[in-house]
C-alpha cells in the first residue's frame, strides 16, 4: 500500500502544479530577480538549494503529519479494516479537490495568515546570492498555503508512520519540480498539454476510484466471511464431529453384522460337520447291524 500511496503523491504534485504555478510563479519569479547578477552555473545551484530546502520543509511536515496520524488516530486503528476505510476516505477527498472542489479553501486563508506572519524572515533571505540564503528561502517556501499541499498533508496523517508520512511529502515536492524549475517555453507547454488532455482531472478521478476500491475491499470481505466466524467455525465443527461420529457407528455396526455372519457360518460349518459325523457314525451301525444279521 504504501508504494501506490508515493505513486499517488508523486502524480498529485506533478499533474496538480499547474494549479500550484499561479501562487508559486511569483515567488519564483522573485527568486529569479535576486540572482539576475549571478553566474549560470551558481545560479542553478541556488535554485537546486532553495527546492532542496523546500522538499526539506515538505517533509517535514509529513513528519509531523504522519505522527499526528499515528498517536491521535491509535484508538481507532484497533480493527484492521479501520485504516484502509480512513485511507479510503482521504484518497476521496483529495480527488474531489484535484477534480476542483473547493474544501480546502479556508484552510488555505488560515495559511496566509502564517505565511503573512513569516514576511519579516522572507525579506531577510534576499537577494539571494548566497547558499544559506536560498536554503532558508526554500525551507520558508514550504510553509506557502497550497490546497494541494493540504491534500498531500491528509494522506500523510493516514501513512501508518512518521517516517511514511515524511517519505509521501518528499514525493510530492518531487512531483512539483518539473513545473517550478521549467522554462517559461517549457512551462507553457507543460500547462497547454496537462490542461488539455485533462490529467489533472483525471488522477483525480482515479484517486477517487482507487478510495472507493480500498473502502469497498474490505467492506466486501467482511461481508462475505461474515458468516464464518467462531458460531459458524463451530457449527461446521459440530457438523463434521457428528458426520465422524455418524460414520463411525456405521462402521461399527457394519464389523458387527460382518462378525455376525462369520459366527453363523462358523457355527452353520459346525452343525455340517456334526451332522455329516452322525450320518457316518449312522452308517457305521446300519452296516454293523446288517452283518450281524448275516
């Protein structure tokens, strides 16, 4: 499970940074302005840097997402169907958002508040023309409001681990650096072909598709060993006890009926044989007595 869930996330944030571009294009740009003095060569290694601290932030976050999950939701992962319904749910809920639905839109006013509250540090990492500098712009990019962020987060909270969690964020950062890093040529393209064919809205579809397969699987299964539980393990335990015992008895009474006839034929044997001895001793006397009459 946990390799379709990075696949899920690498797919969301790759085919979801279209929606992602119109926020991040800014700052990206601005990032851009402040190295404009810079060789190209250390340029590419300040933008490397700063998506390097931004994928750190992702996972980050992940980390603390994932151990949320896995401490607030603990009682309720005592049944083992309970964590693929939740995983079911989120994975619903983050393809109606990908497929446009706009859940996450207060929690994304709510981070605009947090992201105003760090402007004060955001002034501080520019110009960015050192490496420290585009490290902490990058780890100060990850706390940008984003609805798919947020998304990404949820599937996070039901990663099953910390580690998990920090490991899907990552992905999604990596999902996202095609788009970011691009060309303007090269994003346009990107934008035209991802929002003509409709990926996006077609991995949103698919997620939704996949939470229903994973709440229905076991919901299926339950169903259909419902009726073979410890009652019906029992019953068909005492089905086939009295099924041996039942064949037993035959067996049984079939060795008495088999040493029944043995008997009556040993004794059918014995009464032969005695009687054959009485007609022999019978001769014996008739012939005695005739010749005594003789």
């Amino acid at each position: 499970m946990t390799a379709a869930l990075l696949l899920a996330a690498l797919s969301m944030g790759f085919l979801g940074s279209p929606h992602c571009l119109g926020m991040c294009g800014g700052l990206v740009t601005a990032f851009g302005l402040s190295m404009k003095d810079t060789s190209p060569n250390k340029r590419r290694a300040l933008v490397a840097t700063y998506h390097l601290g931004r994928l750190t932030s992702y996972a980050f976050l992940g980390l603390l997402a994932g151990f949320i999950g896995t401490t607030a939701l603990a009682p309720f992962m005592t049944d083992n169907q309970l964590p693929r319904i939740l995983l079911g749910l989120v994975l619903l809920f983050v393809g109606m958002t990908m497929l446009g639905a706009p859940f996450l839109a207060k929690l994304e006013k709510l981070g605009m508040r947090f992201w105003q509250w760090l402007s004060p540090l955001r002034q501080k990492v520019f110009p960015l023309t050192t490496f420290p500098r585009a490290l902490a712009a990058g780890l100060l990019w990850g706390f940008l409001p984003c609805g798919l962020v947020y998304g990404a987060l949820l599937m996070a909270v039901v990663g099953h681990s910390a580690p998990t969690g920090a490991a899907l964020m990552f992905v999604f950062g990596l999902g996202t650096l095609p788009m970011l890093i691009a060309t303007h040529s090269t994003v346009n393209w990107l934008r035209h072909h991802i929002g003509r064919l409709r990926l996006r809205q077609m991995n949103g579809a698919l997620m939704m598709l996949s939470g229903v397969a994973v709440i229905a699987i076991p919901l299926a299964m339950s169903s259909m060993h419902g009726g073979h539980g410890h009652g019906g393990h029992a019953a068909m335990m005492d089905d086939s006890a009295a099924m041996t015992m039942d064949s037993d008895a035959h067996a049984m009474h079939q060795h008495h009926d088999m040493d029944s006839m043995n008997d009556d034929m040993t004794e059918m044997q014995h009464d032969g044989m005695q009687h054959t001895d009485m007609n022999h001793n019978n001769m014996d006397h008739s012939g005695h007595d005739m010749h005594a009459n003789h």
